[in-house]
C-alpha cells in the first residue's frame, strides 16, 4: 500500500511544524502551493498563523472553491488555530465567513489580552494522558451544533472537536514534540480511505 500523503496549506502559518510531526509519524507530507496538489494528498491540515491573511491569500491563489471542493470530496480536513476560524460557519462579533464547513461559532482572539499565549494540560476524549497544548492567541468554539463531537475544552470553553471528517483545535499540537493530537486526525484520514475503496 502506498503511504498516506497529509498536504499542509503552505500560504502562511506555521507549516514546517506540522510537516516534521507528519513525517514523525512515518507519513509523506506536501506543503501546498497550488491547486493541483490537492489531488494528491488523502488529508490536509490548515495550519495556524493569521486567519486574516491566508483567506486573503486563499483568494489571491484561487484556493477557496478547491478547497471547498476537497471537503465535498470527504477528504478530512484539521484546522489549528487560525486554521480552526477559517473552518468556522460563523464568527463571534464579524460578519466574515471563510469556508464555512463546520457547524461551529468561533471567537478570535478569545482568551484576552492577560492571557495572550499559555500552556496548560489538557483532557482530550479518547487521549489516556493530558496533552500540553499550547495556545497562542487562540480562538475558542462559542457555540457547536449537535453533530459536532466535543473532544476537549479550556475553563468552560471547547478547544478541540470534530465533525465528519473535520476536525479542529484551538491550540497547537504541532509545536509540542507529542503527536498523539494529529493521530486523532491520521486515524480519520486512514478510515477516510478504507471507505473510498469499499
Ligand atoms: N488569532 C489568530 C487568528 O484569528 C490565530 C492565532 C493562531 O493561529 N495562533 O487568525
């Protein structure tokens, strides 16, 4: 069998991270720069940075249809951080929509300003032991519909969910050396392919 392929959308963000953490996992990675490369990865990772502007780069390299498209496909898809506010239906206190692919509302920027950047320990479902996530002015889900499945929350908050074959966090697993997170999303994008060749 050949390997599976995690594209990481290579437009701005923190994208070599997530290809060392795919490539710990004995995966291939491509960083995409181009449409076409779509075709050629089973999962795709939408990293962090600023959501601001990679949609403004997303639109710039023709990018939104195709990813939307992508998703269509049932290709799973993981948003970090700024990667989670593109994924998003809606968000708090704007009337911006990226991708509107996840039944969630998220918050930018939601931890205020005291608590910019933080780590903390964290209880994610189907993880035996905490997970350190690091969070750098991270957004948070203020609202999820009931597809959505609840996998971790912050003093109250969620953090991390999934929908279908979408998932996303508010921190970033890649900047920790536990890839334990993006397993969660291997083992979507391995169940994925299982059931395209059914
Ligand atoms: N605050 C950023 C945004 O809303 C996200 C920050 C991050 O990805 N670390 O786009």
């Amino acid at each position: 069998m050949t390997k599976l392929t995690i594209g990481v959308l290579g437009l701005q963000g923190a994208i070599e991270e997530h290809v060392k953490h795919i490539h710990d996992l004995g995966l291939q990675s491509l960083i995409i720069k181009k449409t076409e490369q779509l075709g050629e990865v089973d999962g795709l990772i939408l990293p962090g940075g600023e959501s601001t502007t990679m949609r403004k780069l997303i639109d710039r390299y023709e990018f939104f249809e195709p990813l939307k498209e992508f998703s269509n496909q049932g290709k799973p898809i993981f948003g970090t951080c700024a990667g989670m506010v593109l994924l998003a239906k809606e968000i708090t206190d704007s009337n911006t929509i990226h991708l509107n692919l996840m039944d969630i509302s998220v918050k930018r920027n939601a931890f205020g300003r005291q608590v910019d950047s933080f780590v903390t320990k964290l209880d994610v479902k189907n993880l035996k032991q905490p997970f350190n996530a690091i969070f750098i002015r991270a957004p948070y889900i203020e609202s999820a519909s009931e597809n959505v499945e609840i996998l971790a929350t912050y003093d109250g908050k969620i953090v991390a969910a999934k929908q279908d074959h979408i998932l996303v966090s508010s921190f970033h697993p890649e900047l920790t050396d536990d890839n334990r997170f993006l397993e969660i999303f291997v083992n979507m994008v391995k169940e994925q392919k299982v059931d395209m060749v059914r």
